[in-house]
C-alpha cells in the first residue's frame, strides 16, 4: 500500500513541476499588458573601426595609440616595427 502512495505522490508532483513550468514559459512569451508602448532605446553609435599595424588586430578607432601615422592597439605595438 505505501509504494501505491509513493508512486501517486511522486507522479501528483512531476505533474505540478511541469504544469509550473509551462505556466512561466507561457508568460514570458506573452506581451506585456501596458497602456502605452514601450520607449525604443536609442540606437547605439556605430564607430569607425582600425587595425593594429604590427598585429593586424582589429579595434574601435578611439581606443587607437598612434605613432608614426600608424594606428596601433598598445603601447607596447608601438614600440615594435609594423608587419
């Protein structure tokens, strides 16, 4: 008689677990119930790329240590002769 309890309790609560998580996957997927609509977020700045010239590398241009006309990604590229 108790295994017939186990096994009704533990089936009773995998059906509870998975009734819980269909009810939060099903209201993450619906919209939110706001009047008015949400604020669009400003488009992020695109910025103008570089390269390293002695490893190649690619960067943002404002992080760019120049020397020599060149655009390198550190100081210590600097220091070292373009590739």
């Amino acid at each position: 008689m108790s295994r017939v309890l186990f096994w009704i309790l533990l089936v009773g609560l995998v059906v509870l677990a998975i009734r819980a998580k269909l009810k939060g996957l099903a209201a993450r997927q619906q919209p939110p119930l706001d009047d008015e609509p949400r604020a669009h977020k400003p488009a992020a700045q695109i910025e103008s790329m570089t390269q390293c010239a002695h490893c190649g590398i690619h960067f943002p241009a404002s992080e760019a240590v120049q020397a020599d006309g060149h655009d390198y990604c550190s100081p210590g590229h600097v220091r070292l002769p373009p590739q």
